[in-house]
C-alpha cells in the first residue's frame, strides 16, 4: 500500500521529533488493518498532525531484526503473557542507513524501550558492547538470568512506515505497511502486502488516532510483528493470543510462507 493521505500534513524531521516526542516510556495499542481501512483513517487525523519527513520522504523504509533463543524464549513470554517479557531486536533504517539495538520491556502498563545506537548484530548474533547493553537493560527491568548469551537472529521484517505526531497530546502513531518476514533460521517467508498495523504511542490516555479508530469500528489488537508472523508461519506454537488476528489477516493457511 502506498500511503497518499498524509500530503497535506504538515512534516516534522527527525531531530526534532526525538526532541518532542520520543515516547521511550509510553502506553502502546495496535490495530490490525486492511490497508484501505488504514488509508481511511489516515483521510481523517486532526490537520494539526505533523508527519515525520526526511528528505521529502514520509513513507520510509525499516528492517528489522528479532533476536531470541533457539528455544524461543521471548515468544513463548510473549505467547504466555508473561510479567517479565521482552523483545530485542536491531532496526535499520534505509533512509540514511543508521542503525540501533533495541530492547523493549514491561513496567505495569506501559512499555519501555531502550536504545544503543549502531550495528550490534554481526553474522546474527550480538557483539560484546550489544550482549552488555542487552544484559544490563534486562537485569535492571527485573529479567532473572537474561538470556543474552543464548540469543541469535531470528526473524527479520522489512516494511514500510508513516509516523504521526500530534502536538496537541504529544502522542505518536505508525503505520506500518507491504509487511514481509523471513524466518532466518529455516529459510521461510511470508508476505502480507495487504495488511497495515496502526500503533499509537501515548503517555496513558487514548490518542486522537484511538479515538478516530473507535469512531470507524475498530479496537486494538493483540499484535505483533514479531510473534504474529512467527505463529502464523509455524501453526504447532503456541498462538491463542493472537488468534483472532491469524484468522482475519493471516488465513488461509495453503498461502503462508514455505522454505
């Protein structure tokens, strides 16, 4: 899906987004879409919203790489609803090719990330500075014996993404389209071009986009880009969190990805 709704905003760059509205700590709800559902509401946000841009660019271009254990221990976490879950994972971003390790964990409600800037993922595994960071970010969000040794690259998602900026609430959202993972320990793929996952990102309160999505039908999903598709592309994990949306945006299951 390429996104046409968005011209009208006004833009905002990069550093000035991280200035105003980094949202490390933040309460997070995500929506599983069509993309004409998305490019609807996207129609519709506030005119205040700004539009991040760089280089005249508003739909950008993310790689990012999901790291876990042969056992998979950060999706089972996340499959079990775990207190202590966690993801870590390397995102690059093709607009300039910068590059972070980043480990988001729990604290009650809201979700915490952290970030190391640069390449801390070689040949699929982390590097002395990125295992240091990943430990010392774990065992301070209260993760017993992290798994940093065990852990290696698992999946990778590469996807396209617009990101809002509401002034007004200081809330952020993203809408991430033309979804494509591959498994890299078994060679398996899957694409959903037609999917869109809305993420907004606030201090607690319903966003304006929440609310512009209740208003249109829609509530918030248990989604995630990681764990969805890894359930999706292998049906004997554990994966009744995310069943409902397998089922409407995953299904049917003769056209997942094969090795």
């Amino acid at each position: 899906m390429t996104i046409t709704s968005t011209t009208a905003l006004r833009p905002i760059g990069l550093d000035e987004l991280i200035e105003v509205g980094s949202l490390q700590t933040r309460v997070d709800r995500k929506y599983a879409l069509t993309g004409a559902d998305a490019e609807m509401a996207l129609a519709l946000v506030d005119p205040s919203t700004r539009v991040l841009e760089i280089d005249g660019v508003s739909e950008l271009g993310y790689t990012s790489v999901y790291l876990d254990t042969d056992g998979l221990d950060t999706y089972l976490l996340a499959a079990r609803g775990r207190r202590r879950r966690f993801k870590v994972r390397s995102r690059t971003y093709e607009s300039n090719g910068a590059s972070f390790l980043e480990v988001k964990t729990r604290s009650g409600e809201h979700t915490v990330k952290h970030r190391l800037p640069g390449a801390h993922v070689l040949n699929g595994r982390l590097t002395d500075e990125g295992a240091a960071f990943v430990g010392h970010t774990l065992r301070r969000a209260g993760v017993r014996n992290p798994p940093v040794a065990r852990l290696s690259a698992a999946m990778r998602v590469d996807y396209r993404r617009v990101t809002l900026f509401h002034e007004a609430t200081a809330s952020r959202a993203t809408i991430d389209s033309e979804l494509a993972w591959w498994d890299v320990r078994t060679g398996s793929w899957l694409a959903r071009p037609a999917l869109s996952i809305i993420e907004t990102k606030t201090t607690g309160r319903a966003a304006g986009m929440d609310r512009l999505l209740w208003s249109l039908g829609h509530r918030p999903d248990s989604v995630s880009k990681y764990a969805t598709a890894l359930a999706a592309m292998h049906a004997h994990l554990p994966s009744n969190k995310w069943r409902p949306v397998l089922k409407e945006h995953f299904q049917p299951v003769e056209s997942l990805a094969c090795a």
